[in-house]
C-alpha cells in the first residue's frame, strides 16, 4: 500500500473548506484509490498548514493513476489556483 500527504496552505478559511469538500468529492471516482482523509487544522499554530490530505493506494502505479485522472486534475486546478503553498510526502505503509 502507498500512502500520500499533502498539506496546503490558502488565503481564508472559505477557500480551505471548499477545498476539503473538493477533495472528498473524489471518493469512489478514481481505481486504486482505497480511502481518502481531510481535515482542517484546528491549532492554527504558526507552523500549522491549513488543510491535511490523506490518502492510499493499492500501489505506486494506482498513485500515479490518482495524480493523472481527470477528476484528480479537476480538483488539483481549483487548489493551485488557491493554494499559498504546499508540502507532501509519499511513502510505502
């Protein structure tokens, strides 16, 4: 299994609760996309992102099929377009 992070910053709070609906709305859309987690920070620490993605794959190449599909790329626009920054991870679990 493959497991891929991503924290994003945004402008407001709006935007990072779209987002979330966003990104939940990929559930069950994509093959090899076995579950999915968003949250939004609560801590609003000065280290704190603003927005967590979680989610796992059968493998590498359902990870690679994730970033490539229509609907990931759909979603993916809307945060560029919004996002401050963004850090991520992807590792075997």
């Amino acid at each position: 299994m493959v497991t891929h992070i991503v924290f994003f910053d945004f402008e407001t709070t709006d935007i990072a609760q779209e987002a979330q609906q966003k990104l939940l709305s990929m559930e069950g859309k994509i093959p090899g996309l076995i579950s999915i987690e968003v949250g939004l920070d609560f801590t609003r620490s000065e280290r704190s992102f603003d927005l967590a993605l979680i989610t796992r794959h059968d493998t590498r190449q359902a990870l690679e099929t994730y970033r490539t599909h229509p609907v990931h790329l759909e979603v993916a626009e809307f945060i560029q377009n919004r996002s401050k920054g963004a850090a991520a991870v992807d590792f075997e679990s």
